[in-house]
C-alpha cells in the first residue's frame, strides 16, 4: 500500500478526510496516482472520494443520481442549487441569453485595456490579488454587466462570501469558522439584495423614460417588463441580477493565481506562455492557461449527494454501492491525470482545449459563466506575462483556501 493510504489507514477514521483534504487543496499528484491506482473510490465516514475519470464524469453528468442539495442551504431557490428544475431549466437559459457570445470579443478587450491600466498604474510592486486578479472581474462586472453606483467592496464582499459559504463550507469540511462564514454570507446577502432591488428600480425608470443601455443587466429587466415570461417575477428578477456577480469574481481570481503561478514556477511551459502572450492574436494563449489550470485547478473536486441508489465503478474491482444522502467527491484534479482517458497526462500539452476536461465543471451545473471565464482568464494572465521580470512572493491564503493576497515585483520601462 502505496505511504499516502498507509498514512490515511493510520489515522483514526474521523481525521481521514481533513489529511486527504489537506492534500488535495495542496494539489498532491502523488496523492492522486496512489488513489487512482488503489483506492479509486475511497470510502471515508464524511465523504467518499472519486478519482478515477470516469467516475468523475458520471457524477457529474448524472445529475438525477448526484445532486446539489448541499447547495440549498447556501443558495436558497437560486437555479443552480437545483437539479433539472423547471426553474433550472428556463431561468438558466434566460442567463445565456443575457450572457450573448457576441459580447466576448468586447469583454476581452475591456479585461485587456483595465488589466494593463491597472499594471500601468502601479509602481512595479503591488498585492496582485487585490489591485488585478480580484479588481479586473470587479471592474468587468460593474461596467460591462451593468452593475453601476455599486461600492466595489460590498460587491466583492457579497461575492466572496457566498463562494467561501457554498463552496468551502460545507458540513462535510467541519470548518471550526462555519457559524462566522454563514453569518458574513447572509449579511452580504442583505446588503446584495437591498442594491440590486434598488439597481432594478432605477435601470426599469430608465428604460420607462426612453434611455436604453446594453448589458446583462438590462436585459434581464427588459425581458421581465416585456410581459411575455410570467414566471420572471420581481423576486425571481433580482436573484438572477445578484447571481451575475456571484461567479464572477472569486473564481476568477483563483484561476488568473493558479495559471500565473504555475508559469513562474515551470520554465518550459512559463517560456512558451510568454511567447503566445507576445502574439498579435491574444487567443494564442488560452490553450496554455487552460493546460495550466488542469495542473492548477481553482477548484481540484465538486461535491454531490446521491439521490438514489446506485454503483459506482460499475464493473470494475473497485465497485462501489452508494445510498441516497452520502456525499461523493469528484477529485477532478486527479481524474484530469487518468492515464485511462487522458493522453500522456503528465506532458503539457497547450493543444488540449477544454471539452476533455473539468476546469470548469461538467453537465448541467458546468459554470454558468464559462464563455466569459475563457477569454477573461487568460486575457488577465496575459497581462501578468508580458511585464517585464516579473518575481512574486509565495501566495498568501491566510489558512484558507483561495488566495488572499500576493506579492509582485517588475520592472517598470523607463
């Protein structure tokens, strides 16, 4: 048996799953070879871990087996706490309506012009997380989604609150900070609610008296006005206007951090980085940012409860009967190196693309907000790999999860 399970057989059964967290969050490549070598699901008492591609993908693609009802008490009604929903079902196709592809090119030159601003504007030393990888979503947000009068801060703390909360907090995790994480996310929640009510109001008086705008925002009223879909209501407009923000921020900033990080960190794939990002075309680099975050996920699993009985790894010798209400882990980062359905996993290959992987999720809870991920991510990292002798202090994550802050150095041109 491979240290890593002997380690894990050692422990008491209770702190099995802090350890195997403890190495996931620390992206333990040796840890995930060894499980999906010997433990493809590894039955804990709070969880049970999948690391094995297949397994992976049918928990997450079988939503009517694995839902996210971990999810409701975080998220209340909102469509992406709900599986296959007539709710789910038109609300998020009323979100990739508002969320038009045609606006993507837009979007990528906004993140490239305030990126470059914002680096422009520093004195070759500054916190990446607060002053670009957090500030350009914000930014996007608030000008390009039409979130405007809005405080930046009360829009960053709603974010990331209700992410800290949803994502990071779940009975599962036994965060001894649970009771202050869930107070924060309700207080974010309020004070999110009031400003969006508020913006709702204002935009529909300004379409009333003829001024038009165009952004995800406006959409979303005018569609709620047009009278034609009854099930818009006023309460239903104003959660789905919160909801814009909430994946828009956090998870951004994780991935610009991870990407930016791995290409500091490995020479070869830093050096060809940097070439793409020096192109005329600035898509030449997505292939690379998205290889990187499958070494360097922002989110390394998802979680799911069993709705009704099943088997995992149907067939296999590591077959597995589940409950309803057991809770399974999808360890995305370890199925994305599974030799079983990943070509030489362990190369780095910029040429992969997105569809063979889960930086972004999978099946009907993939993230909303996908399109707008895969041009503002790379165009942020982008950024970040033309400065000129960049140098960083290891990430700060104040013991939590997601970055926090993080140190740069460059050389500003004279």
């Amino acid at each position: 048996m491979p240290a890593h399970l002997d380690t894990l057989a050692a422990l008491p059964p209770e702190a099995r799953w802090r350890q195997a967290r403890a190495w996931i969050l620390a992206g333990d490549r040796d840890f995930f070879t060894a499980l999906r070598r010997d433990a493809p699901l590894l039955r804990l008492p709070q969880v049970t871990v999948a690391a094995r591609f297949a397994d992976c993908e049918e928990i997450l693609r079988r939503h009517d087996l694995f839902g996210v009802a971990l999810y409701a008490p975080k998220q209340g009604d909102y469509l992406m706490a709900q599986d296959d929903t007539a709710q789910h079902w038109r609300e998020k196709s009323l979100m990739k309506c508002v969320l038009d592809f045609e606006d993507l090119p837009g979007i990528r030159t906004f993140c490239a012009d305030t990126a470059r601003r914002l680096l422009a504007a520093a004195p070759g030393t500054f916190d990446a997380v607060a002053g670009l990888t957090r500030a350009v979503p914000l930014a996007l947000v608030q000008e390009r989604f039409g979130f405007d009068q809005a405080d930046p801060r009360q829009l960053f703390e709603s974010s990331y609150w209700s992410q800290m909360d949803a994502f990071w907090n779940q009975p599962f995790d036994a965060n001894p900070d649970a009771d202050r994480i869930v107070a924060n996310r309700e207080a974010g929640n309020v004070a999110l609610g009031r400003y969006v009510a508020g913006l709702v109001q204002r935009r529909g008086a300004d379409l009333a008296a003829g001024v038009t705008r165009d952004d995800p925002v406006t959409r979303l009223i005018q569609l709620a006005r047009s009278g034609g879909l009854r099930h818009l209501t006023p309460e239903r407009l104003v959660r789905n206007v919160g909801g814009l923000l909430i994946g828009a921020v956090e998870t951004t900033s994780h991935a610009v951090c991870n990407a930016v990080e791995f290409f500091l960190a490995n020479p070869g794939p830093g050096a060809a980085a940097r070439e793409a990002a020096r192109a005329a075309d600035p898509e030449r680099l997505d292939g690379h940012v998205f290889e990187a975050l499958r070494f360097r996920p922002a989110f390394p699993y998802f979680f799911r409860t069993v709705r009704a009985p099943t088997v995992l790894g149907r067939g296999e010798p590591h077959e597995l009967p589940l409950e309803p209400g057991e809770t399974v882990i999808a360890l995305t980062h370890a199925a994305m190196f599974d030799e079983r359905a990943v070509s030489a996993p362990e190369s780095f290959d910029p040429g992969r693309g997105l569809t063979g992987n889960f930086v972004f999720g999978l099946g009907i809870h993939e993230c909303l907000g996908r399109a707008i991920g895969a041009v503002m991510i790379p165009e942020i990292v982008r950024q970040a790999l033309l400065l000129e002798g960049l140098e960083t202090d290891p990430i700060d994550t104040r013991g939590g999860p997601v970055p926090e802050a993080w140190a740069w150095r460059w050389r500003v041109p004279t």
